[in-house]
C-alpha cells in the first residue's frame, strides 16, 4: 500500500514502523504545529469478528491513555477514521523500546535498572489511580527516550475502571508476563501490572525472563512454579537485597503482590537504598540504534490472544484413553483455567489409575470443596461414585457405581441454543467456557444431553439449576 499523503487533518510525513494490521507513520499537526505519530488500521481487516475485537481494543487503547496526561505515559491526542484507515494520532517519541536493548543484550548498571523502575512504577500508579490498568506491560511497550525518560506505550488492552473488553474465552497478553489469574479466568484489578512490572525487573536484573519456554511451559511455570534465584556471571549475591522485592511481585496470588505500583516503588528504592536518578545515564542509551523513533506497535504485532493452548502441549501417554483425558482436563478447567491441559497430561505420565490420577490432580486445588467438587464432577466420568475418602489420599475416594439408566432422547441440539450456552456459561468459567461448549456440542446426540454436559462443569447444585434456568426453552 502507498504512504498516504494525508491522514484526516494530519499531512503525512514518512514511515515509522510495519506490523500485520497496519503502519505507523509520522505525521504533522498543522494546528499545534508539532510532529505526531499515526498508529492506523486496515479497513479490509474491520469486517471480520477478529477485526471487530482489533478495533474495539484500538478505539479503547485511545480513550484509556487519552485520559493519562502523565510525562510517563505515551500521550493520545485523538482517534479517527479516513478513507480506509482507522488511526490515533498519538505522541512521537524519539527514542527506542526496552526490547531493543534487551536484543542487543544492553549492560544496565544497577543505577540504571532502578531509574527505569522507579519511572515504569510512577506511571503505572498514576494510571492505577486513574481507574486504569494496562495488562499488557512487557518491554516492547516501554520506551527509553533519547533523554533518558522512561514512557509506558500501548494501552490497547488496558481495562478502564468497570469496563472490560476482553472477549469471553480469550486470554489477552503476552507469555511469560501475563499474571497467573489471568490464565486462570479468575477476576483481575492492577495487580496483573504488578506481576508483570516484577518479570520486567527480573529481566534487567538477571538479563533473562523468569519464566522460559513454549507457550504452554511458560504459562505452567507462571501459575505453578516459583522464579528462579536471582542470579549473574558476576560475584554470587550481586543482587541479594532485591531478592525480596522480586519475590512479592511475582507472588502466584494477587492478594500477595504488592498492594500498589507505589507500594512495589517504595519497596523498590528501600532496597537501592541510595538517591535514585529521574533519568537513564548517558551512557546506557544507545543513540545509534536500527530505528532512531519508535512509538508504539499497532495492536498484536506481539502480544497474543490465546483462545486455546498453545502447541507444545505435553502428549497423552499411550496407556491412557484420550477421550478420557481430555473429559477430565474440562473437568478441571473449571478450577484451574486453561492450564488443565498441562497439568492433567503430566500428572498421567506418573500413573495408569484413573482414581489416582484425579486424586493428584485434587492436590492442586486450594480449598477442599473445589477438591470435593471436583471429585464429584470426575464420579460420572470414571464410572465411580465418591466414597468420602480425602482428596489426600491418592487411589482413594472412589467405588464402583450403579450404571446409569437415564435417557437421552430429546429435543434436537440448535444453533441458537449452543450460542446462549456459550455466553452463559463463559460468565461462569471464564476463558475456558468456549472450548467446553464446541466440545459438547460435538459430543451431544440432544439438546438434553447438552445441557448436562455443560452443568456438569459447575461446582455445586446451585449453579447447575441457575445455569438450567437461564438457557430457558432447550429447543432454543
């Protein structure tokens, strides 16, 4: 496509970056009479729901920073539509993101590292107080200006106060960053920014993320695994007195993190225990680097939207039947999120008994009615019944049961009823909801059976016979 000589009232002056949706361009305001960037879209990609979901985070990335007037923050001057372009003019920073020197394996002095973290916290907490969180920090998003400034950039997955625009059953971030109760699809407030402001230390800190891997292995570690030491080819114990700090951040629950942007800041500069600068040193900006202005990335150039797992899965034992596998990696979902698929594949490796396997997976939940949940939606499975036995006691908690003489004539499954199943239950499960409903459409010979399949995924009567009653008339 051509470089347009215009975009609304903005004349275009050249190209600053590409990514798959669309270029960002440098651009001129003719008014302010300053230089701004152009962050645009393809009109061809708004058809689809895809491109729906892409512009909605697009339009929401321009009303969550456009109301952040912070000298930390990447500032949104407006959003529009010309021609066959949607665009933000945003404004240009000249400078290059934390990922470029991360690739050029930049050597940070530990002056430096808590400058940029006492910048990254300061505007994060400003946003915070805003009412906005942006569940997308990694080091791509925040750029290091030629004058040593730190700024936080793309905001197009931000969460604004009540509003969430995160689609059912998508988990929206990128690997080794995103929070563990995101994968989880349990409820979300600005601690997700903490965990991931905490990846961004450990990563200055040791020159490598915490948590490495395929997709999948990354997402096991962030929700089961704690970080690795800290630690450097220098003298052992460099950055001891950080270790602290780091493990808060990094906590697995939310309620364990710091309690704020500013609270992890304060923790942050006890440990420096000396002045902090208010800019990064001369001498770690690199001003010969491959792209002199870098703004923000059009939205997903880098960060994923993870519907289901990701390849890299562990593979199901041959000892095991893989209908019976994947019936019991649903089962869990419902406690665990998407992460249910590792954790049930690796802990079949350990044994060929069903109960066993149930029993080890039980351990993995926190309170024990999800565990005795759990073993009751698991009973029907197996073709057990629960004795009372404790989830503690693997090979236990099962005996044998009465076969069942219900009957599945029905209604037919419809169309309309599998989509109301699908919004119901994803209020209910969260990210794992859309998986489990294709899964039971596919499997279900009646609307009946459909139903039951599904119910059988919440943790108590009371939410099966709410979930029942909400679908209304199953010929739907």
């Amino acid at each position: 496509m051509s470089q347009p000589e215009r975009i609304g009232k903005y004349p275009v002056t050249g190209v600053l970056g590409k990514g798959a949706m669309g270029v960002v361009y440098e651009g001129f305001d003719p008014v302010i009479r300053r230089k701004i960037a152009l962050k645009t879209i393809r009109r061809e990609l708004m058809e689809d729901e895809r491109g729906a979901s892409i512009v909605a985070r697009f339009r929401n990335e321009a009303q969550a920073a456009g109301g952040l007037a912070h000298p930390g923050i990447v500032m949104v001057y407006e959003f529009g539509e010309h021609e066959d372009l949607a665009f933000i003019a945003m404004e240009h920073v000249e400078g290059n993101s934390l990922r470029e020197y991360l690739v050029r394996k930049a050597h940070f002095d530990e002056c430096d590292i808590v400058s940029i973290m006492s910048q990254l916290l300061d505007a994060l907490d400003f946003a915070h107080r805003a009412g906005v969180w942006h569940r997308d920090i990694k080091p791509a998003n925040i750029i290091i200006t030629r004058d040593g400034r730190v700024k936080i950039a793309d905001f197009g997955v931000a969460r604004v106060a009540a509003s969430e625009l995160t689609q059912h059953g998508a988990v929206i971030g990128t690997p080794g960053y995103i929070a563990p109760e995101i994968y989880f699809g349990r409820p979300s407030n600005q601690r997700v920014d903490i965990f991931s402001a905490g990846v961004v230390l450990y990563q200055l800190l040791t020159g490598v993320q915490p948590f490495r891997g395929a997709p999948e292995s990354v997402m096991y570690k962030v929700c089961h695994e704690a970080a690795p030491a800290l630690v450097t080819d220098e003298a052992s114990g460099r950055w001891n007195h950080y270790e602290a700090v780091v493990a808060r951040a990094l906590a697995k629950s939310p309620e364990d993190r710091f309690a704020s942007a500013g609270v992890f800041r304060a923790a942050l500069l006890e440990a420096y225990a000396k002045p902090v600068e208010a800019q990064v040193s001369e001498d770690t900006i690199i001003v010969d680097a491959p792209r002199p202005s870098m703004v923000a990335e059009t939205p997903s150039m880098r960060s994923q939207t993870f519907g289901s797992v990701a390849p890299g899965t562990p593979p199901i034992p041959t000892v095991w039947d893989p209908g019976l596998i994947r019936q019991i990696e649903s089962q869990l979902a419902h406690f665990v999120g998407p992460i249910a698929r590792v954790l049930v594949r690796r802990k079949a490796q350990r044994t060929a008994d069903a109960a066993a396997l149930v029993s080890d997976l039980a351990r993995e939940l926190t309170t024990e009615k999800e565990r005795q949940d759990f073993f009751l939606a698991c009973s029907a499975l197996l073709g057990m019944v629960p004795t009372g036995a404790p989830a503690s006691a693997p090979g236990t908690g099962f005996a044998p049961a009465a076969p069942s003489s219900s009957s599945l004539s029905g209604t037919p499954l419809s169309t309309g009823l599998v989509e109301r199943a699908s919004r119901a239950l994803a209020t209910r499960l969260g990210p794992v909801a859309k998986i489990v409903v294709r899964k039971a459409a596919a499997e279900a010979p009646t609307a009946e059976r459909f139903v039951q399949l599904l119910a059988a995924q919440l943790g108590s009567d009371a939410e099966r016979q709410d979930f029942v009653k909400e679908l209304g008339n199953l010929a739907g």
